[in-house]
C-alpha cells in the first residue's frame, strides 16, 4: 500500500497525465516505501517478460485420451503390488530360491581333529556328561527339599485345625482381617 495520491500501477503502467506522473515522481523520490513498491512493480514485470509465449490449447485433454495410459510397465507393476496372490507366490518362490542357492553354497561341517594324539570329541562329551550329573544331582537336591517343605505345610495346617477344633471354632479357616461374631 503506497502513501501516493495516485497508485503506483497507473504510475507503472503509464497510465497517468503529465502533471501527475511529475508529481507521484517527486513523491517517490523522498518516500522509501513507495520507491521499494515501484522497484517491486519493476521486477515482478521484468520476470513475466523473461517467460515465453505459449499458444493456448485447443482442446482440452481427457483421463481417456491414450496419452494418460499408463506404460506397461507401470500396469504391470500396479497389478502385481495389487494382488496377495502374486506377492505371495512371488515371496515363495524368492524364499525357495534362497533356500536352494544357501544349501549348495555353504561350506562343509567341520570334522573333527585330533590334535597331539587327544580327541577332542571324546573331551566335549566327557564335560557335557559330567555337567549333566552335576545338574542331575542338584536338580534331585531341589526336589527333596520341596517335598519335605509339603509334608512340613502339611503337618502345619493339621495342627492348626485341631487347634481351632479344641478351641470349639467350626467351621472352614477364617480368611485374614475376618473377625467373630
């Protein structure tokens, strides 16, 4: 917005008399704004005269028209990602593929060597047999102490319940914060 009396595009586009063109020319010389306006009016001009002249269509195209078909590539590639079937069949066969290629690449298993007259297979079994007694022996020490633990709980509840039988309570053992009445 300019503080001219006379709008700056008139000015630009010379559409303005003689007196005042002079006068909206001695307002831009002292009024910052409305030179930077007119420098914009400028520009903006300057620009659209660098584009080039095109000639206006015709005819307007259609979605049907052949030039907006997609390339068969295109089709193909819609096709495939639209259909679980073939994504599926096509996942299978990449997966047999890779199946295939990995069994007949990978290297052999390793044997087994004796190294300094010892086999080194017959030490592995050794230690895995030793630690599976060691397990054994604690698992059986694990499962005697809960066994006595039972018959300790067992014990314990038969007390109690002769206990609340001499003390003439009926009835099944009261839940915890459950009071008589």
């Amino acid at each position: 917005m300019s503080c001219s009396p006379f709008d700056l595009r008139d000015y630009h586009f010379q559409e303005l008399t003689d007196p005042q063109r002079r006068q909206v020319e001695s307002h831009v010389k002292t009024c910052e704004p409305c030179r930077e306006e007119l420098g914009r009016l400028q520009f903006t001009e300057s620009a659209l005269f660098t584009l080039r002249e095109e000639e206006i269509p015709q005819r307007i195209a259609f979605v049907s028209d052949p030039i907006f078909e997609p390339s068969p590539l295109r089709r193909f590639i819609t096709d495939f990602w639209g259909s679980a079937a073939k994504l599926g069949f096509a996942s299978a066969a990449m997966l047999s593929v890779a199946l295939i290629v990995f069994s007949l690449t990978r290297p052999a298993p390793a044997t087994v060597q004796v190294a300094n007259g010892v086999d080194v297979q017959a030490i592995v079994d050794e230690a895995v047999t030793k630690k599976t007694q060691a397990l054994t022996t604690d698992l059986e020490k694990a499962r005697q102490s809960l066994l006595f633990a039972a018959e300790e709980l067992d014990a314990a509840q038969k007390r109690n319940g002769s206990l609340r039988l001499n003390a003439g309570l009926m009835g099944p053992p009261r839940e915890q914060g459950e009071t008589l009445r």
